[in-house]
C-alpha cells in the first residue's frame, strides 16, 4: 500500500462529476489498507450548529454552520477543532488539529466558542466521505482526486465556496509542466 493519506487534502478532478463530490476538498482523518475516511470541507449546509445540536445540548445561536462532509454516515456528526486540551486521547489529523465524534467534545468545544473563546476554531460535520480498501486508489489512479497538503488555514478558509478554485489554482501551478504554463493538462 502507498503512503498513508491521513492529513492531506483530495481536490477533486474536474472529470469527477459525482454530485457528492463536484469541486470538493477531502480531508483525509483515516488511511491504511481497510480504506479511507475524510470529511468534505467546503460544503456549508443550511443548518446552524446549535440548531443540529438542540436535542443533545441548549447551545446559544452563534450562526456557525454545520458542513455537509459526504454521503457515509449522514446522521453522525463530526467535528474539527484546534483544543488539543479537550479530549488528551485525540491525535492530530494534521499540526494542531483534531477530529472528535463524542458528545462531550462537541459540547465543550462548541460552549467555549459561545462563551467568546477567540482561540477555538471548529467546524461540525454531517457524515463523511468513505473508501473500502484500495478504492481510493484506484479511483485517484484515473486522476479523479488531487493531492495536496492541508493546513489549519485551509481546513478554516473563511470562504469554502472558494476553496476548491484556491487550492486547485496552486496545485496546477506546482504541477506545471512548462513554466509560466498553468495546468495539468491530463486533467482537461
């Protein structure tokens, strides 16, 4: 098996016209030879965390959004988030940030925040995006995903609609095949 993914970015290709991933960004949280798991990071859904959390927790209205991260697992909810101090036992997906499903780290993650915690960045998640084993692979074999390192600004970019157009803008020009030429030109 080749490298673990865990922690980098999956652009997806403009050939992929899969509706769950058009102009996607994938972080990867998981990877080894049972398969893949990451949550799609720029695709705001029309809900308000405090209001996907209300049955769980009576959290003030901070109009944070949760994002819709695949079609795996729609009714479980994921969190990103940078307070290593809130669960010792997470280890992080890339420097200085966290993935967490448990109701604890939701609630004092998010009650932090409320209560005007500047430090605390997060972002809530609706499912995931999954890969048996060696399906990533071979999907990325026909060029359907990009790789590139994720960073802490990136997985927090303040306009995920324009992250997608940001990072694959960067990725044509460090794969230039010609200077000054942007552009893979395998994917057009």
């Amino acid at each position: 098996m080749a490298d673990s993914l865990r922690g980098q970015f999956l652009l997806a290709g403009r050939n992929l016209h899969d509706p769950n991933f058009l102009k996607t960004v994938v972080l990867i949280v998981e990877h080894g030879e049972d398969g893949a798991m990451g949550v799609v990071v720029n695709r705001p859904s029309g809900v308000t965390v405090a209001d996907a959390l209300k049955k769980h927790f009576d959290l003030p209205e901070t109009g944070e959004m949760v994002y819709i991260g695949g079609p795996v697992e729609r009714n479980a909810l994921f969190i990103l988030h940078n307070a290593a101090d809130v669960d010792e036992s997470e280890t992080a997906v890339i420097d200085g940030i966290f993935v967490g499903s448990s109701p604890e780290t939701f609630e004092a993650i998010v009650r932090r925040a409320a209560d005007g915690d500047d430090e605390i960045k997060f972002r809530v998640y609706f499912g995931c995006a999954g890969w048996g084993p060696s399906q990533l692979e071979g999907e990325m074999s026909r060029a359907d995903w990009m790789v590139c390192p994720a960073t802490p600004e990136s997985v927090f970019y303040a306009d995920p609609y324009e992250l997608w157009d940001t990072l694959v803008a960067e990725w044509d020009k460090a794969h230039s095949p010609l200077p000054g030429v942007p552009g893979d030109f395998r994917l057009n």
